[in-house]
C-alpha cells in the first residue's frame, strides 16, 4: 500500500526493522537531548505527517524494548491517526520508572502500525443475543 508522506525530520523514513515486522519505527525529532523524570511525560515529535488512505488508521504504540528495559512507554497507547489527520505525528511519551531517562535526537521512540478498520452503522434493538458469557465483565472467565 502506498502512502503519502511529508518528512520535515532530519531522519530517514520510518521503516521496517525486519521482513516480518507489524510497525514501522518512529524516530524523535528533536535537536537536543530532553530528560524524562521519572512519571513526566512529553509530546514528542516524528516530523512525519502523512495522508492514510479512507478505512485505514495508523496506531502510535510503545516500543517493548523501551517499555521493558527503561519504563517508556505511549500514554495513550494506542494512539490512533486517522485518515484524515494532516498534522506533525507526535508521541506521547511517559516515564513509569524511577529513574530519569534521556531521548536523543533520532532515538526510535515508538512504532507505527497502520491498519484497516470498519466504520460502525448503529442498528437500535431492545435486547442483545444471548451468549454463556452474558454480562460478565473483568476476570469473569477465571483463571486457565
């Protein structure tokens, strides 16, 4: 699928890390390194801005390797662009740890899935059809 982009980023575009890989890396565009204290977070910018075409959306989300070794993850995960967003994707970008963390100019922050979706046409009933689960809500499956 191709996909319109502006690149204002002083880096290369996003892309895959391997033949098989879901998201597209997303690089900080920044000019000088920003310290994230521990719980601050910072919207970040991509200098990307793209044009997805209709059904389609594209979901910022964490990167496990950040998320895992130093507590950076996407605060609104995952954030959705879409298709008619023209605007700078920006990240929103939090640090659950305890210790501060540094982003560098062209640090892969986060990654970028773009997906089909369907769009929703309500259709008004007075009951829902019956399933075992019913109404059941967290953990009401239990433990496998």
């Amino acid at each position: 699928m191709k996909v319109s982009v502006i690149n204002r980023s002083a880096w290369p575009l996003p892309e895959y890390a391997t033949e098989q890989s879901a998201g597209l890396d997303l690089k900080a565009n920044i000019t000088e390194p920003l310290t994230l204290a521990p719980l601050q977070r910072a919207l970040v910018p991509t200098g990307l801005f793209i044009a997805l075409p209709k059904g389609f959306e594209a979901q910022v989300r964490p990167r496990s390797g950040l998320a895992a070794k130093h507590g950076i993850t996407v605060l609104n995960t995952p954030g959705t662009i879409d298709a008619d967003y023209r605007g700078e994707i920006k990240v929103i970008l939090v640090n659950l740890s305890q210790e501060p963390f540094e982003i560098v100019p062209g640090e892969r922050i986060a990654q970028m899935v773009v997906a089909r979706h369907e769009t929703v046409e309500w259709e008004p009933v007075e009951t829902l059809e019956s399933t075992d689960r019913g109404a059941g809500g967290f953990g009401s499956t239990g433990k496998k």
